[in-house]
C-alpha cells in the first residue's frame, strides 16, 4: 500500500478525468493543492469555469480515486475553486485585452427569442460566479436596456491615455446597448458601415475590465455586422438560438453556415419556445412543432445545449426589466436557462482546450 503523501495522492488523482475534457485533473493541471494532516486529505481543485455542470461528479470521483488508493484514509475534503481559461489570440488581446471569451448570440431570423436567451444567459453564468458582459449588438433594435430595467446613461472612464465608457451594471452583469445613449422613440437610421463602426466602438471604447465571457446578442441573420464582428476579433464561438418549427430552422442553418464559412465555432443550439405546459391541466403543446432544434443538432453534428419551454413569465420578466432566472430562479424554466448555461460554459471549456484559434477570412463582406 502506498504512504499518504501528496505526491501518492497526485497519482491517485490521475485516474480522475474531467468528463467534458475527456483527460485527467493531473494532465489538465487543475490539482493547486494537497495538504495532510495526520490521516485527513484536503484537495484544492481549480476547474476550468465556475459554471461546470459536472462539479459534484468530478468531486465525488477525487474522493472515490483517493479512498480506493488509500482505504485507511482519515477525512477527505475536496475543495473546488475556478479559474477560466482564455481564449488566447493576439488580435483579440489588443482590442479586449482583459476579456478571455467572446460569445456571439444568433439566430437566423427574428421573433425565436435570441435577446431572451442571450440576456438569460448571461445572468445565469454571473449566478454561477462568472464575471460576464453583454453588448446589445442589435444596433436597429436595442432591446437589452429593457429586458434589463436599466434607464442610466454610461460614465466616462478617463485614465492617463484614454477616455472610454463605463459599461452600466445590473444583476452582475456589464451592459453596453446603443438604447443607452439615444431616446427611447429615437429609431436608429443607419447606414451598415455605421451600424458596424458601433459595435466595434462598443468593444474598443468601452472599459471592459476583466471578463470571463462577453457575450453578444447579435441581430437576426447574416449582415453587416455579423460580418464586423467576425472579422474584428476571433470569436470563441457562436450559439444559435431557434424555434421548432421548421421555417425557423431553414433560417438557422443559414447563421450556421455563416458562422462555419468564416471558421467561428458553433459551440451549441438552443432551441427556445420548445413546448407549452398547460398551467390548469399540465398537458403539454407542441405549438411551433416538436424536435427540430435535436433533429439539426443531430443532422450537423452540433451539441444541443437545451430546450427552453414557452412561459409568459419570461415575456413578462423581460418586459418588467427582471430575467427569469434571477425573478423566478426556482421555476423549471430558469433551471433550464442554467442547464443550457453551464452545458454552454462546458463547451467554451472544450473548445478553449483543444481547438487554435484559426484565421479569420478578412476579404469576406468587401465585394
């Protein structure tokens, strides 16, 4: 039997694997820490994003590894910190240099819901400890300021060599939309090369600060400033957001393959107003059809991150300024708003590891 003794103990911990990174926690270098105290073990675990949907998994597989090598052992205490890993790219650095991931949101078409789900989203991986920032990059349609109840105008930051905007904060997440600085009934009449200068301006102007996911809730299709945002910085990675219905996934697979011609990973499908539960007799409806968002996964090799039900509680959390998940964060659907939230952080976490950021193709939108 070997003595317990941390270096004992690394190689016990080495027949435990991170079941999304599919290698072991001593590979991954995620053990920091191993201390004993006559027969007690304490493990410190850093994972590679807070939001992991296979925390307890991983730390009930550190203690089941540690028992089987040592059965004498005393008290075994696994102790799991996080730290996310960044997406390293020296084009992105120079324009976001303290945000590790960016996020694009997309949807083929309108009205399936995107801005629900990307604000959703956010405040759930800032629940589960990330720190988070969201551009509204739908510059025609600033919908977030609501969706958010924020009504402040941004600050100005002024340090030694720059002026930038301070992004505005609301559930513990960063916000920057272009409803911040016109009014409410303003529309915004802009030509495309405007529109796209906004949201370059909202990454580069804006004092972001330190970030673990900037998520952008792009609008619907595949224009102008989908074609800015690809070509300025190197996305970690892409979700799209449909319907079940079968008009929505045709537009769908449009933003997918956009999204793979300009070589930004698709890191999930959502497929939202998936179904509707009755609240009087519990029957459940197919009211835009039933599986298309599985069936496209299915058909081009993409994960499905989850299904979210139709509710008029998130209409009317995003109408009040009050997301679901932190309004109603007990309700089925906010726990499948954060399902699809760590399912989402799991991939970032996947993609970060094994796949090199490649070359945009810079020539694409200029003919």
């Amino acid at each position: 039997m070997s003595k317990l003794q941390p270096d004992t103990i690394l190689e016990a911990l080495r027949t435990v694997n991170d079941p999304d990174l599919n290698r072991d926690l001593v590979s991954l270098n995620m053990i920091k820490d191993i201390k004993i105290h006559d027969n007690d073990v304490l493990v410190v675990v850093e994972l590679t994003t807070p939001a992991c949907p296979l925390k307890d998994k991983i730390k009930d597989d550190c203690i089941d590894a540690i028992k089987s090598h040592f059965p004498s052992v005393g008290k075994i205490t696994i102790e799991m910190t996080a730290k996310v890993r960044a997406n390293l790219d020296e084009r992105k650095n120079t324009i976001l240099p303290g945000v590790k991931n960016t996020i694009a949101v997309a949807s083929g078409k309108g009205g399936v819901g995107k801005s629900t789900v990307a604000v959703n989203i956010s405040v759930a991986l800032a629940k589960l400890g990330a720190k988070v920032g969201l551009i509204d990059a739908d510059i025609y349609g600033p919908s977030i300021p609501l969706m958010l109840g924020i009504k402040e105008k941004p600050r100005v930051f002024q340090d030694v060599q720059t002026a930038k905007m301070l992004p505005l904060e609301n559930f513990g997440i960063k916000v920057i939309s272009i409803g911040f600085l016109i009014e409410d009934d303003a529309p915004v009449i802009w030509r495309g090369p405007m529109a796209s200068g906004a949201i370059k301006q909202f990454m580069s102007d804006v004092h972001w600060d330190e970030l673990d996911y900037l998520i952008f809730d792009l609008p619907p299709g595949t224009g102008d400033i989908q074609l800015t945002l690809v070509q300025t910085i190197p996305l970690t990675g892409a979700v799209v957001v449909t319907t079940p219905q079968d008009v929505s996934l045709i537009d769908v697979r449009k933003a997918i393959r956009m999204f793979q011609r300009v070589n930004v990973p698709i890191l999930g499908i959502v497929e939202n107003m998936s179904y509707f539960i009755a609240p009087d007799t519990k029957k459940k409806y197919d009211i835009f059809g039933s599986g298309g968002g599985s069936k496209l996964a299915s058909e081009l090799s993409l994960p499905l991150l989850g299904a979210i039900p139709i509710n008029p509680n998130i209409r009317i959390g995003g109408d009040d300024g009050k997301p679901i998940v932190f309004g109603e964060p007990d309700s089925d659907e906010s726990l499948k708003i954060l399902e699809i939230s760590k399912n989402l952080a799991a991939q970032i976490s996947i993609n970060t590891l094994s796949v090199k950021t490649p070359k945009i193709d810079i020539s694409l939108g200029e003919n």
